[in-house]
C-alpha cells in the first residue's frame, strides 16, 4: 500500500518544470476539488451532529437558569408584584430561539442536498479563484508563513519523497531539460549570415577550427547563406571567428570580417 501511495509523487516531476506561481496554481485547484467529496459528505455531518450537542448543551444549561427565574418570580410575587422583569424575558427568549434555531439546522442537514450540480460550480469557482489568489499572495509576501510552508512542501516532495524514496535525480533532469531546451531554442532562433559587399566578389572560406591556420572544409560564395551557431572566438591575432553550418551540413568558423 505505501508503495502505491509512494507513485503518486511520480505527479511531482512534470510539475517541477513549471513556472512556481503555476506549480501553486495547479496544486490548490487540484487539492481543492479532491477535498470536495470529503468536504460535501463530512460537513453535514458535523453540522447535525454540532447541532444535536448545542442544543442539549442550550438545554442543559437553560433548565436551573429557568429555576432560578421561576424562584425569582415566586418571590416577587410573595411581595405582590406580578410584573416580570425584562432581563428574565430576554434570557427566556434567548435560550428559546437557540434551541428553536438548532433544532431547524438539524432537521435541514437531515434533508438529501439539492442542486448538487450548482453546488459543484460554487465550489469549481472558488477553487479557481483560490488557485490565483495564493500564487500571487505566496509570491508577493515571501516572509509570511504560508510562503514560508510552501517552501518547506517543496522540499519535502522533492528531496524526501521524488529524490530519496523513488531514486529520481530531479535537479539532474532539470539540467538536462534545460539544456535541451536552450539548444533548440538557439536554433529556432538561429541568424542567417552572408558574405559583406567587400568580400561578395572572392566569397570566403570556412575553417575546422577558429583560426587561420585551420584546415578549410568549406566556403561561402555570393548570395551564398551560412547559419550563426551563437558561438564566438578570438583567436591570438585577434580575430573573431564566427561558428556557422553550411547549407550542406558542415560545421565550422569563419571570421566575422567577411560576414554579416
């Protein structure tokens, strides 16, 4: 059983390449409709158990107070005076209108819920809501205590559960990820490079290594294109030398001179 229960943390993986204030987001909205079937089945039974105990409480309590007022009156009344006193009148009404009120909400949490698709959109949107409300009051207020207990949440599933329990080397695959990402985005995002006016004319060549003395393993002719590598190197002479890929496959330098 703990075993099975240990691969639900397997859903922290993909979480931990989002964006912080969406890992909040999703954990709150998630954890919150979870909570609605406990929610919707405990509630109402602590409201009807809650008021069954308040009432006898109400009861308990109400039977030597009405004692004490009835011996009151009786006194009172030896002294012909039948009036009653208005403090007397308003605990009565009180103890009354508590008991008469919990009776109510007894017999209403007794009765099957009603509307149950419209209860289920309430608590959808308030779970929605919450999801965006926390990130930003988290964010925003890093000292606070519920900043400071997601922190620790964190922690918890990723190094004690992801990386202990199940092996997972979490930071490690981030690296990776990381590195992936900004590989493929370098060349989505890759500069086209030709050859300047001055050098159109006798085209320019394309080194293995970022130097002059680098073996030529192509060359760029006019109206010839190369790809920026987004990498760069200046050699001893001081010249910087441009990493490129032909249209052919071949990558190598050229110098930033002759390019643009």
């Amino acid at each position: 059983m703990e075993t099975i229960f240990n691969q639900v943390f397997w859903l922290w993986v993909p979480l931990a390449f989002l964006p912080i204030w969406l890992r909040i987001a999703i954990v709150t909205y998630i954890g919150i409709i979870l909570a609605r079937p406990i929610v919707v089945r405990l509630t109402p039974l602590l409201i009807h158990w809650g008021s069954i105990f308040f009432k006898k409480a109400v009861e308990y309590l109400s039977f030597p107070l009405m004692v004490l007022f009835h011996k009151q009156l009786e006194k009172r009344r030896s002294n012909h005076d039948y009036s009653i006193p208005t403090w007397i009148e308003t605990s009565e009404d009180m103890c009354a209108t508590l008991i008469k009120g919990f009776e109510k909400l007894e017999v209403r949490t007794q009765k099957r819920t009603r509307n149950k698709a419209r209860f289920k959109k309430v608590f959808r949107l308030a779970a929605l809501v919450l999801a965006v409300l926390l990130p930003l009051a988290i964010l925003n207020n890093p000292t606070t205590s519920y900043s400071q207990s997601w922190q620790n949440f964190e922690t918890w599933i990723t190094q004690e559960k992801v990386e202990k329990q199940l092996g997972y080397d979490l930071t490690k695959l981030q690296a990776t990820i990381t590195y992936k990402v900004d590989e493929v985005s370098s060349k989505l995002t890759t500069k086209k490079l030709t050859l300047s006016e001055t050098y159109k004319a006798e085209g320019g060549n394309i080194r293995s290594e970022p130097s002059l003395n680098g073996k030529i393993i192509s060359s760029i002719k006019q109206d010839e294109s190369v790809t920026y590598l987004n990498e760069q190197q200046t050699d001893d002479r001081g010249i910087t030398w441009l990493k490129v890929e032909t249209t052919q496959g071949k990558v190598g330098w050229i110098s930033d001179k002759i390019v643009e």
